[in-house]
C-alpha cells in the first residue's frame, strides 16, 4: 500500500495533468511517469517555445504558479532550474525569471526539440530539420558506405525491411528513424553518435509529418532502399547521392504542404 506521502505527491502530478482548458491547452500533458517538478517544466517550456511568454517576457512569480497549478513552491523552483539549464530562462533576485531569446535556447536539448515541433510555426520547425539533414546525411551516408561493420549493415538492412513492411504510421516512422540513426553511427564519427540521439524526437515528428502528406510510400520506401544498397555495396558516391535524392523528396512534401 502507498504511503501518504506517496498518496500526496500522485496527487499533485493528477492536479497538474487534469488542468482545467482555461489555464492549459489540451495539448500540453503531463509526461508519463514524470515527476512533478519535470512535468510542471514540460508545461511552462511548452508554452515558452509556442510562444505564449515571447523571448524577455517577464514569467509569474513562485507564488503564482504555485497556485495555478496546485504544487508547491519546492516543485516550482525545481521546474524554474531545469529551464534555465535547458537556457529558456534567466533568473535574477529582486527580479524574477524571464524568457531568454532564442538564439540562446538549447535545441539540441530533447526536451526543447520535443517542444520545438509542437509549436504553431511547424514550418520553420520542418525546414530547420531539414537543412541539418542537408548538411549531416549525405556525407554520412558515404562514410557508412566505406567504414560500416557487418553488425551495423544488418541493423541498417533490418530498419529499411521493416519500413516497407510497416502496417502502421508509427510502426513506419520508428523504423524510418531507426534506419537514419543506424547510418549516422555506420558513419564512424564520434561526434555523430550523440548528435543522431539528441535529434531522434525532430526526426520522429519530421517522419509522421511526412509520411501522413505523402501518398506514394513505395516511392519513398524505393527511395530508402537505394540507400541501403549504395551502404551495402560499399558504394560512397552513390550513396551520398541516393540520400540527396531522398532529402530532395522530402523537400518536395514539405513544399507542397503549404499551399
């Protein structure tokens, strides 16, 4: 049996989740098994990157969230410190803390990304993960053509079947995101390894978008296997130019969805 302590802390996460619509959008729940302090942050940098508190906006003082969200004060100033380690808020005695520019936000943080691609503005969020892709995957992909083990062969060639395979959108994208993080640790680069795990949650939402506008899957999925068999063959340039002709696809989605 819980103990009450245990009973009072599921409570406050239960206030915390069941918001009432005038001072939470519906959009914004709490993260599963998270505490309460991590779930008041997820909320407060949801807001912060969709642009309700503008960059310099000068945020509610302790007391206030205390009561808007019935937790404690303790709860709100651990909320406040993951976001100012995350470099969405500055804080100062007397003062209070305040919204940073976003030319300071942590993006490469997998909580802001997350945030970042829930945000109104889903264009700029698309054509953001797309131009690092430009930069990142082609010469990734020919360095996995020339420097791939056996092991990460087979884990590249699993994640492209299971793509075509895929009866369901996320059973799709997950493999989708398996098969490009697989390449990037082919690539042999250190610095990529960590840089394919911190963007995991922009590709995700970037492979839903995609895979929702476009009605040509088997395009697609020939288009990820071309990939595969450039790796496979240890073919580096046709492999950097079966990634460019992949991205440029995806520009293509991309472009049409706005009109």
């Amino acid at each position: 049996m819980p103990d009450e302590k245990s009973r009072k802390r599921r409570a406050r996460v239960d206030a915390l989740a069941s918001l009432p619509a005038a001072v939470r959008r519906a959009d914004a729940t709490r993260v599963p098994g998270s505490s309460v302090h991590a779930s008041l942050a997820h909320e407060i940098g949801l807001r912060i990157v969709r642009g309700d508190y503008p960059p310099g906006t000068i945020l509610p003082n302790e007391a206030k969230w205390s009561e808007t969200f019935d937790v404690s004060r303790s709860a709100v100033r651990e909320a406040i410190k993951m976001l100012m380690a995350k470099s969405l808020l500055a804080s100062r005695p007397k003062i209070g803390s305040w919204v940073e520019p976003k030319e300071r936000w942590n993006l490469l943080d997998r909580d802001v990304l997350a945030w970042y691609a829930t945000a109104p503005d889903r264009e700029a969020f698309l054509r953001t993960v797309q131009e690092f892709r430009h930069i990142i995957e082609p010469e990734a992909s020919a360095f996995a053509a020339v420097r791939r083990s056996e092991e990460q062969m087979a884990e590249i060639s699993q994640a492209c079947r299971e793509m075509g395979e895929a009866t369901s959108l996320q059973a799709r994208t997950r493999a989708d995101t398996r098969f490009h993080l697989a390449i990037l640790r082919a690539s042999g680069n250190d610095l990529l390894v960590p840089l394919g795990v911190l963007i995991e949650s922009a590709l995700d939402h970037l492979f839903v978008f995609v895979t929702r506008e476009t009605s040509d899957q088997r395009h697609a999925q020939k288009l990820h296997e071309a990939i595969e068999k450039a790796i496979r063959l240890q073919q580096p340039a046709a492999a950097r130019n079966a990634v460019h002709r992949l991205l440029a696809n995806t520009d293509d989605i991309v472009r049409r969805s706005r009109r």
